[in-house]
C-alpha cells in the first residue's frame, strides 16, 4: 500500500504537488490533506506481516508447483478427445442409415410399354401373348441382378 | 502417445476396409444365388420342376436380402412375382394369389413391379374364379403403370 510517490507531509502552499495549479488550499483542505498523508506515512499498518507475506508467498509457490506439475502429467489437449469423432466417424461407416423414404428404384421403360400394351389388350377384350412382357420383364431383372453384383 | 493413436486409426482404416469388401462379396453373393434361382425357373418344363423352382425361389425371397433397398426391392417384388406365376402354370391359384399379395406388401411404393404384381393377383383371382376382384385388380395395375408411364414419357 505504500507508495513513494505519495507525499508524507503537505505544505499549505504546495498546490503543484497535489497536482493543482489554480488556487491555494484551504486550512480545512490542509488539515484533512495532512492527516491523509500521516496515515499514509505509517505504511506499516497497511501491510502484511513479513511472517504473513512469507506464508502467502510459500502457499503461492506450492499452488503454482502443483499447477505446473499436473499439467505436467495431464496435457490440456488429450488424445482421448478424438474418441467422440472417432465414435461418430464408426457409426457413419458401420450403422447403415435408415433413409427417410424408400429409394425410386431404377426405371424400366420397356417394361412399362409393354405392361401397358397387355393391360389395354385385357381390358378391351383382345388376347396379346404374354411373351413381351416376360422378355421385358426378364430384362429388367437382368439389369436389376448384374446391377446388384456390381457387374455395371 | 501419438503412435498408439495412429495404431488405432489404422485398426480403424483396416476394419472398414475390411466391412466394405466384405459388404460387396455378400452383395455378389445374393446377385449369384437369385441368378441360379431364376435360371432353375426358366429351365423348368414339368409340373415337379416347377415346384421345385418355386421353392429354391422362395427360399431366396426368405432370406435376407443384401444390397441398397433401390435394388433388392424389385429383385424380391420380381421373386415373388416369378414365385406365383410358376403356381399359376401348376395350377395351384391360392399360393399364387398368396405369393402375389406377399410381393404386394414388400411395399406400397407405386413401382413398376408392383403394377406386375397386380397382374398376376389379378390372374390368381380369375383362376379362383372372382372375377370381379380380377378386374379391379387389373384397374389397379393399369393405373399403376400409366403413372409411372406418364412421368417415364414426360421426364425420360
């Protein structure tokens, strides 16, 4: 708490001192100015024992001992932080995900035509043979099995 | 420390790597099995190898089906497809009206095979003689397929 800069006794005229350059203090101003400064003067109230510094330095150094040793042994950035992204990057390549509705499957023009032909033939009373719409559907079927075996 | 952490991403790389192969051949696996499946069906000519191609064929339509959903869907809607007709020519309506209506409930997704489907429920029917029921099925299909028709022929 004590400051050399601070003045021990204050003289009445001694505006420059205080900072001041305008008008000379007053009695009542150098009196309370002067109290302040003898209660500042007797520094020794305002400080701590040496046998209390010395307790608080000596705590403050084991503290900072212990600090410096855990971090020593724990580093702030462990490796065991990569375990959740690990986790999330396991899950994305074992779990399959469910998707949020049914894939098209692939297109089938051929058949379509021919279901449609066979249909309309039925419907109105003409009898087609089945055998297109077998040859078309045995295709798609191809393209469905060799697309599934990776085959294209 | 950072060596057991490359171990460990490695084991990782190694695991996946592993899955995914592992993934493909059970893939290729199913495509092999459904082609002996099929090829067992189109060399059928008598009544018992029909019957015997209709239980290899739903023998693979039972077990779990391998692949994304966009393929092995219509591969199972076509197996049980393939299943009921080869009922059809054994002239056993009931199973193939049966096996009709399991490839109907894979899903309600209006697909091309599903118009299939309701062909051949719509055949079972008629063979049980509810012809009425027939019709609606064949309806149904028809509108079905010209849907998908319809946004065949507008987006090819």
């Amino acid at each position: 708490m004590s400051d050399d800069l601070v003045p021990r006794i204050v003289a009445p005229d001694a505006t420059e001192e205080l900072g001041g350059s305008d008008a000379a203090i007053t009695a009542d101003e150098h009196r309370e100015l002067s109290e302040l400064a003898a209660l500042l003067a007797s520094s020794a109230h305002f400080e701590l024992s040496p046998e209390a510094r010395q307790r608080g330095l000596s705590a403050l150094d084991v503290e900072l001992s212990r600090r410096a040793e855990r971090s020593k042994q724990r580093p702030i950035v462990s490796w065991w932080w990569s375990l959740p992204a690990l986790a999330g990057i396991s899950l994305a390549l074992f779990l399959p995900l469910a998707p949020a509705r049914a894939p098209a499957p692939p297109t089938a023009p051929v058949l379509l035509e021919a279901q449609n032909a066979h249909l309309t033939s039925r419907l109105t009373g003409a009898h087609l043979t089945r055998d297109d719409l077998e040859r078309a559907q045995t295709d798609y079927r191809q393209e469905l099995l060799a697309k599934l075996g990776g085959k294209r | 420390m950072r060596s057991k952490l490359s171990l460990f991403a490695l084991l990782l790389l190694s695991c996946s790597l592993a899955l995914a192969c592992a993934r493909r051949s059970e893939q290729k696996a199913y495509a092999r099995e459904l082609t002996r499946a099929h090829a067992l069906a189109d060399r059928a000519t008598t009544e018992s190898e029909r019957r015997t191609a209709a239980r290899t064929l739903e023998h693979a339509f039972d077990r779990e089906p391998e692949g994304p959903a966009e393929t092995s869907t219509p591969l199972r809607q076509d197996l049980a497809d393939r299943i009921a007709r080869l009922y059809l020519h054994t002239e056993e309506p009931q199973l193939a009206l049966t096996w009709a209506r399991r490839g109907l409930a894979i899903t309600e997704a209006e697909s091309v095979l599903r118009a299939t489907l309701q062909i051949t429920e719509a055949d079972a029917l008629e063979a049980l003689g509810d012809r009425d029921a027939a019709r609606a099925s064949l309806m149904s299909a028809l509108e079905t397929n010209q849907a998908l028709l319809n946004v065949e022929l507008e987006h090819p």
